[in-house]
C-alpha cells in the first residue's frame, strides 16, 4: 500500500480521528484480542488441554460471540448465553431420554420434530416485542439444543455432550466476563451519564446557533431547503449534533438496560443507581428539543420575516435564548459534576427574558400584522405607553421609551425592505399551480401579495412562540433533572 | 398453567393480536424451524452422515445464526459470514504454515500472537463507521480464525481442517438461504415498500388528529404536558404512530440495504430498483413531520390561544390540514399501487385553501394582537373590504362578508372568553420565582397579563404558520416522490 496516496493518507486521518475521539475503542480491541488470546492457551498450552481436550473450542466461540464493548452488555450477553445454554441442555437431555425409550426406529423422527419444534418456538418468541431483548437468548436456545441433541444421537450420551458443552462455554463465559470487568472497564452507567451530559450541550448549543443565524442572515444567503435536506446542513454542526440526539432513543435505553447489571463503580456508588431516570430526562430533552428543530424550520422556511422585523426584536430574543442555553448548560454541569445546585435564579432569569420578549411582541404587535395599516401605528404607540408609564419604574420605562423610539424608525424601513422581499415571496408556492385563471391577474396578485407579506411578518410572531414554549418546556427539564438529582443523591450545593 | 386465569388471558390476546398484525411472523417461525431440521437431517439420516461425519455440526450453528427475518437479509448475513469464513481460513492456513516453518517451539507463540493480533484487529474495525455494517462479518472471521488455527495446532493439517469448516458452512449457509428463498419469501423491498405507504398514511392521520383536537377542545380538559409525556398520549394513537415514524430512519435504511441484495420479485421486476429513493422520500416525510410535532406542541402548549379565537377561523384550518391530508393519501395510494399521477389538481387546492387561510389571517390580523385594541377595529375593516371588492368577484367577496360579519360577533365575545382564561393564564410559569418583588404588584401584573394575553392569541398564528410550513414541505415531498416514480417506473396516469 502506498502510504503516501492522498486516498490512504485521508483514510488514515479518518481513523485517527475516530480513535482521538474516544481512546476506549482501542481499548475495546485489545482487550478482545486478549480475551481470545486467554482461551486459546487453554488448548495452546499442554497441560489445560489434557484437562479438557478439543471440547474447549466451544470457549472460543463463546468470547467471540459474547464480547461486548460495555461491562453491563457482556454481564447481560453472558446472562442470556448462559441461561439459553442451560436451558437448552436439559430440554436436550429430556428429550433424548424420551426419544431413546421409545425405541431406535421412532428416535430419529421424535428428535427431528423436537429439533422443528424448537425452531420455530425460539423463532417466534425471539419477536415478541416483551421478549426482544432476549434475542440472542432464544438463538443460543437454538443451537445449543440442536447440538447437544444431535451429537448426542451419534455419539450416544447426550448427558455427557451436554455437560462438556455447558463447561466449555461457562470458561469461556467466565474469561469474557473477567475480561471486560477487570481490564480496563468500560461502563454503560458512564457512557449514559456523558451521552445525556453531551445531548444538554447538543441542545443548548442548536438553539444558540439557530437563534444567532435567525437573526444575523438577511435570509438571501440561505440556500434552499430541499437541497439543504440531502447535504445535511453542513454549515450547521450544532443543528445535526441536535438532530442525531432526537434518534438517540433506542441509544439511551441499550445503556439503561445494561447499566442495570453493572455493579456499583466508579462514580456511581449507590446500589439500584437510578439509570431508567436518564432515559425519562432524556425523553423531556427530546420534547425540547423538538421545538428546536420548529424553530430550525422557522429559519430554514420559505415564508420569511424580512430581516429588518427580526432585528427590531433582536435583544429579547437574543437574550431569552442565551438564557435558556445558559440553563441548559448549568444542568449539564451539575450532571456532570454530581452536585445539584437550585436553579431558582436562572429559572428566574430565563423567564423574566421571556416575558420581556412577551411585552415587546405585545407593545409592537402592529409589526407583524398587515402592513398597509402601518400608518395608524404612531398614533396608537403612545396609548400603550400612558399605560405603562408609572413614576416607579421610570428607568426602565426610559429603557423602553428609546427602545421603542428605534423600533419605530425601523419599522419604517420595514416597509421598503419588504417591498424588496416581493420577489422572494412571489417564488411561493414553487411550483406553477396558479396560472389557470388570467381574469383579474392583477388585483389577485396584489391580494395574495398581502396575504404574504402578512404571513411573513406572523413567521416571527411564530419563531418567537416556539421559544416561548422551548423555555416553558424548561421547567418539566428542570423538574426531571430534580427528580434524578433527588434519587441519584446528588451533592447538594446551595450557591447557584 | 391455568389458561382461565386473566393474565395468561391476556396474554394469549396479546400474542394473538401480534399475530394477527402481521401473519409473516408465523411464516417466518416455521420456515426457521424447517431449516434448522433440514441441516439435521444431514445428520440423522445415515447416508449423509456417512459422507459429511460430524463436522455437519457447523452447518446447523451457521443456519441458527444466519436466518434472518427477509430474503435481503439473509443474503447480506450469508455473503458476511461467507466472506468471513473464507478470509480466517485463508489467512489460518497462511499462519500456521509460517509458523510450522518457524521450528515447533516458535510455534505456539506465534500462534497466540497472531491470535491477539487478530482479535483486536476484527474488534477495531468493526467499530468503524464505514465498516459498521459489515460487523458480523468481523465476528466470523475472528471465531473462524480461532477455531481452525487452533484445532489445526492441536490434530495438525490446518489445510483440511480449514476445508470441512469451509464446506460445512457453506452447506448451512445455502440451506439457509434456499429455505429463506423459495419457502414464502419475505421481501425487505416489500416491508420499505408498506413501511413508506403507512408512513405517509401516519402523519396524515396525524395532522388530522392534530388539528381536530385543537380546534374541537376548549382547552380545559387537555391533560398536563409533563403527565402525558410520561404516559404516551394515550388517546392521540395517530400521534404515536407519527412520532414512531420519526425514529424509523434506522429502520428505512436497514430495509433498503437489506432490499439491495434481494433479486428483482413480485411487483420490483427491475433490476437496480431503487430503494436508496424510498430512504430518501422517507427523510422528506420526516421532515414534513417535524411541523406535525410542532403543531401537536402548540396544541398541548401552557399558553393556549382561546377557544372562541380558535373557532373564528376553524373552517380555513380545517380545510386546509384536510386538503393537505388528502394529497399525502393520494401520494400513499399512487405509491402502494406503483401508479402516477400528477398531483398538479390537489396541489393545487392545498395551496389555495393555504392562501384563503393566509388571506383570512391577513384580513383579521387584528385579532391575533393586543387584544386591547380591539374597539378601534370596526373601524378598519370596512377599509380592508373596500380594497378587495372588486365588482368581478362579487360573489366570493359576499361570502366573505358575510364570514367578516359572524368573526366580528366572535371577536367581541373572544374578549370575554379570554377574561375568563385569566386563570389559566396566569398559571403560567408554573415554578413561583415572581414573588420577588413586592412593590407595584398590581400594575405588573397587569402588564404581565396583557403580555401573556397577546402570546396566546399570537399562538393561534403560530400554529396556522407551522401549517403553512408543513404545506411549502409538501412540495418538496411530492418532488422526491416524483423522482422516485421515474426512476422506478411507475405506471403514469393522466386522471387526476
């Protein structure tokens, strides 16, 4: 191979990459091939051989298959392995014994339906969806059964071939075990504790970018969804790091379900550690992030708010967000750490933004309603001003004031750009449905024209929603996070 | 065990029920068994066992590891454990030549070196992405290794041992796939086909559900976000099957790999069919049921538009979500029938019905906006009628008048249907972290009341955008399942 060629050089980075991302995966292989390695000097070496004799190879076929790259994936592997194998050799043994007072003519015929029977039993039990995760139970089953059974036919003894079977493969059982526990463990609790950790940065970290693109794109850079679908949003990692949270849910229950065989290690030094509250917190992150991935439909739509709209609310929106991700982060913190702080003042914080962004949505709500009453709008601004008005919060009413004096400059400009926008607008719908009426073309246009341009300027109304509920959904995170913090015996830290 | 008791009762329906969903499950079971007794046969009868000897026991563990649920399966598995098999056995025969070469104290070391050297080298690889889904392949090929280089140290000619290993597997592999093959064959192609179509059917059913309940519901019954979060919606089934969907990408991509390795069958008479076209129609789809995710969370949202608002415009949501859920049944009908028609007429009332809901939006935008405003709004809308009554549309124009007319009535009793959702409202937040500040509480709740009051009525907008969106994605759907019909060669039709 020509270690020089830009095809083996871009392949070689690519796996070192994958390895510099989690060193565990080399650690994983060695510790196969040591896992191997160990049950072949059973037959290497002279002295086991005597012992157990070529039988051992089924020890062999045992660490290949039972192998896995988690403590509690093996422990739960090696459970069914064994479970399946015992199981498997009595029902052989019975069988046979029934098989053999019957008489040598009727043997074979009782041991092959015995042989279909199991077959298919094992074959439909294995889809039973209360029954699937025992898959690789029900297969041992099926061939151990039809092993022991059919050996035993030929060789006479079954009990015996079972009996060599079943010790072959608890040595192997047992080396794969040792293995894997021993030798550098590698833990599902661990690797469900940093994936629910990653997936809160993942969430928070979407939002941000979404929000930030939302409101600093003037929407004519954006290329277009359909294409944007296929090549996966590549200027987006965020947004896909996101996205490949919202299919981690079959991820999160594997590492629930083999977290539970592991014993108490590491940090998790609690007997019953509650992992199946890792997969609820996660569902709850799910629902949040759902209204990410809206709000990324909102950036990504072909409806858009003229740019000059987005920037009027751009600090409330800007900050809602930013808290919001802030919260995420201090309880991705706290997982990760162990210790649970009260988010009381950033709960707080996240809410007092959002209804700043509420009150500005409500005091500039003629913005996204249609613009040819635009020209009422001044009149109308000092109404709600009078009543907001009080003497005690003077200083941020001035706030306000300035706010809505810049607001309503860039209103006007809102007009202009939005004639600008026509074009862009007109493209919806994209294909040509409209052109079978050609009476009254123009006042039609004009017509759908502002029904446009009103759902255009509604779009923001939308996208600011969905942040509203993304922060409402917030507090059922914190109230799960809590619940897990409670049951998991966080450190408690009263400084937040 | 006691069939009268109710939980074996019960579970009797259950698998009865699971039966019933799909009768290929009972197919594959027998066809499983049926296999597993042909390869003992081979040992049963004596003739064959004469010829074969005992090593005929690899067939039946390659049958009980091999026979997967499909055709494309079951190939993909066989070329993987083929493959597998012949690169180990090659490689053991190399090896221990080298190593009888080298001297017989040598020998056993170099034998367990290459032993490590392999298990860690087959446990790398097949975590690697690219390589991932060859994974079996890896397994195979380290026990294959194993087991002839070891059995070949222990009773010598590695070449012969390799060979029966070889011809054995193979003999399991082919009964395998005859079985799997020509006993009523279970297609991948078949499964994506049906899983696409009732795809499409779920999320239409979805959206209708979803827009039935919103506009149906007064909002006081809805159960507590975070309750049905934990227990599933029970009574949206049509939402279940749409949010299981959204996890299926997986799933389509398993099945359309699968598909590859199949022959051309039944109604997929072409070669090079395309199934990668399903995955990707399936990921548009999936993206169109983002919106429905978003819409079914305006619908469980804290902060609820009012009931009366929703109901002003119901006939214009209703007709569209409708007109949309029609389109994607019809793409489901063309897709399940290998027909294709264009879709040019129903486009072409879904986006019409979508601009008539734009166009009532647009019309009564006023309502969506700080609801304190709402007596200067007779006033306006005689000048907005003004605009639009155009003499050659007279009829339509009194129809909607008349529409005007009757969302006026509604409008005035919506200010009072939101007084009395005060209540609701203001439960939100739902966490006490308001009660900070003592001074003014009356005026700020005022304020924060007409603020929350206009993201309510403003989630009305909300969610007639996220149905506007989910329409634009239509589009794009009904582009990928065009390029799917071309290329699979749908039978075109000219009646729409």
């Amino acid at each position: 191979i020509d270690v020089g060629s830009p095809a083996t050089s871009h392949w070689v980075r690519e796996v070192w990459e994958f390895v510099r991302e989690d060193t565990d995966r080399v650690i994983f292989s060695l510790k196969a091939g040591l896992a191997v390695l160990l049950v072949s000097l059973l037959i290497l070496i002279r002295a086991p051989y005597n012992v157990f004799g070529t039988s051992i190879i089924w020890s062999i076929l045992t660490v290949a298959l039972m192998f896995e790259y988690t403590v509690g994936a093996t422990f739960n592997r090696g459970f069914n392995r064994a479970l399946g194998s015992l199981f498997a050799g009595i029902l052989a043994v019975l069988v046979m014994q029934v098989a053999m007072a019957c008489g040598q003519i009727v043997e074979p015929y009782i041991i092959g339906f015995s042989i279909f029977i199991i077959g298919a039993a094992t074959s439909f039990m294995k889809q039973l969806p209360s029954l699937a995760p025992y898959e690789y139970g029900f297969r041992v089953t099926l061939f151990t059964y039809c092993l022991i059974i059919v050996s035993g036919y030929r060789m006479g003894s079954p009990a015996r071939t079972a009996m060599n079977r079943l010790y072959s493969i608890a040595i192997g059982g047992l080396v794969a075990v040792f293995v894997n526990a021993l030798v550098f463990p590698i833990w599902s609790g661990e690797q469900l504790h940093r994936e629910l950790v990653g997936s809160l940065h993942a969430v928070a970290n979407s939002l941000e970018e979404c929000v930030k693109k939302y409101l600093a794109d003037d929407g004519s850079s954006l290329p277009e969804f359909s294409k944007t679908v296929a090549d996966d949003f590549p200027d987006e990692p965020a947004f896909r790091k996101c996205r490949k949270m919202l299919n981690s849910s079959a991820k999160f229950e594997t590492l629930a379900s083999s977290a539970k065989w592991e014993p108490p290690h590491g940090r998790f030094r609690q007997f019953f550690y509650p992992w199946p509250e890792y997969v609820k917190v996660g569902a709850v992150l799910r629902y949040c992030a759902y209204e990410v991935m809206a709000l990324h439909g909102c950036l990504h739509s072909e409806i858009q708010a003229p740019y000059n709209l987005r920037c009027t609310f751009q600090p409330e929106i800007l900050d809602a967000a930013n808290q919001a991700a802030e919260l995420l982060r201090s309880l991705a913190k706290d997982i990760n750490s162990m210790k649970w702080s009260l988010h009381g003042n950033l709960l707080k914080r996240v809410h007092s933004s959002t209804e700043r962004l509420q009150r500005s949505i409500d005091m500039h709500s003629y913005l996204l309603t249609s613009t040819h009453e635009i020209h009422d709008c001044p009149a109308k601004l000092p109404e709600s001003q009078d009543m907001s008005d009080q003497p005690k919060e003077s200083e941020s009413k001035n706030e306000q004031n300035n706010l809505s004096n810049a607001k309503l400059e860039q209103a006007e400009s809102y007009h202009e750009a939005m004639r600008k926008q026509q074009r862009r607008l007109y493209s919806w719908p994209s294909r040509e449905v409209d052109d079978f009426e050609d009476e009254d073309v123009d006042n039609k246009i004009i017509q759908k024209m502002r029904a446009f341009e009103s759902t255009a300027a509604l779009s923001l109304a939308t996208f600011t929603s969905l942040l509203i509920e993304f922060v409402a959904r917030l507090d059922h995170l914190v109230d799960a996070t809590d619940v897990l913090a409670k049951m998991a015996k966080f450190k408690k830290e009263y400084t937040s």
